[in-house]
C-alpha cells in the first residue's frame, strides 16, 4: 500500500490490494510451488479512508493512527495461458476492469505488455508475481515442502 | 494498519490485518446483513516489511514508497454464541493462539471481557464487528439488499 501522500501527491498504486488466486491453482501451488497454467489471480483495489488524514495520508482511528480500508477502487485480473498468450513473457496477461468506484466492465481487452508485466518480470520475486509481499504464498509453499 | 512508527512507537495494533470469515456466516450474511450465532472471525496478523525503513515505518519498494506485508506474527478469533458465552457482551468471545510467528498455540482459553469487547462494543459499526473498515462486507450486504 503506497498512499499518494508519500508519493510526491501522485503514487503509481495508491490503494489497498487485496489479492486472490483461484481455487485450482492455489491447490497446485500448495503443492508445488509453481503457478499453474491456467492460473487467474485477481487484484481489488480498495482506497484509504481520508477523513482528516496527517500529510502523510494517514488517519487516526479508535486503534491508532495508520491507514484503514474505505472503498473499493479497482479490480484487475493476471492470467497466466500458454494457449491464450503464447507470446506474453511468461504467458501472463494483464486485464483491468475499471480503476475507479464499481460497478466494473464486463469484459475487457488485455493490457499492452509494457504496462505491466515488464515491472512484473525484472522485480517480481517467483513467475512473474509479486510473492515477496504474500506471506500466505509463500507459508503455504514452506508448510508443503515439509511432507 | 497502525504502524508502531505513527503511535509513539508502540501500536496497539502494529500488524496488517487479514480477517476472515467462515463460509457459512458469510452466506447468512449476505442475506440478512447480520452475523448469526454461530459466526467466526479469524484475523491473521501479519508484519511490515522494516528493512531500510523510513522514520514513519514506510519502506521505499518497486512500486513506491509505503507499507508492505512481510510475515506472519499473530493468529486470532473471534466467535459468537449465546450457547457458549451468553454472559458476553453480545455473545462474542475473543481467542488469541498467539502474538508472535508461527506455529500458534492449538488451543487457548477465552480473554478477558475488557480486553477486546468493551472497545469493540464503543467503536465498533456493527454488532461488536468493525465493519467500517471491511467494504467487502458492506459491499455483500448492499449488493443483497437490493434484491
């Protein structure tokens, strides 16, 4: 989460994102540790609550001072296919919805490679994906490999 | 999410926090807008990356500076049953397996009525839950209502 306020007033993602991985291959990769082909990962953008921020953006709330869900902004799907995107680094697509209040596009056309999986592939830490900030990925990988 | 840096250097609450619902009170409450007896709510703590931090906690990343997940350090839980606490404040009891990484202890005893009901009975939007700060459950509940 990289609010606006730390980020010159303008940050590249300056909300929450809550990530999820379909069902199927979360199951592959508690087993092996890969994304499967097939692997659709889907990104909800959700906003600060702003009421009275610090300059820093943050807000100060009955449990401290910090950064809390408001709404949501934004939802946006990685999809990994080797049918589909043969010549995607990777075989991942990037899709956005809409990056604003829903309701969301029904359907939506794939992102020009640069947009985002040029970042993805030189700073991602496994496939393409940012795994270095989710713990869940990478404690379900850990516990597997124990077996 | 109240960084220690933000609170004096000593949060309440310092962690992100992931909270989760069972499956079958969140299908009661996309319904009715209620959490039925019964409900659980598992909240994993989860650290900030600190490496290289600023003096507000914030880490500069790819994508900005701001606040990132590192790892597991607490597991807890809240559940509601009259049959089990009909003495609690709204019936809700709190667990905690552990404020620190994992593994988390495989059973533990009830806290305190003070320790977390009376601040969520003050603050909290709805039934001791604080879902001013989960959009994904106001989000649910709006979407069903209009049916």
């Amino acid at each position: 989460m990289t609010p606006n306020a730390l980020n010159g007033g303008e940050a590249p993602f300056p909300e929450f994102h809550s990530v999820y991985i379909d069902p199927v291959s979360w199951q592959h990769w508690r087993r092996t540790g890969e994304f499967r082909d097939g692997t659709v990962l889907a990104k909800e953008l959700v906003t600060l609550i702003s009421t009275d921020a610090h300059p820093d953006g943050s807000t100060d709330q009955v449990s401290g001072r910090g950064y809390f869900m408001d709404n949501f902004a934004g939802f946006e799907i990685a999809y990994k296919s080797a049918k589909h995107f043969p010549d995607e680094p990777g075989n991942w697509a990037y899709f956005s919805f809409g990056h604003h209040t829903p309701p969301y596009a029904a359907a939506t056309k794939k992102l020009p490679t640069e947009t985002c999986n040029a970042c993805h592939g030189e700073n991602a830490a496994q496939d393409y994906v940012f795994i270095q900030f989710y713990p869940v990925l990478r404690a379900a990988r850990a516990a597997e490999a124990v077996n």
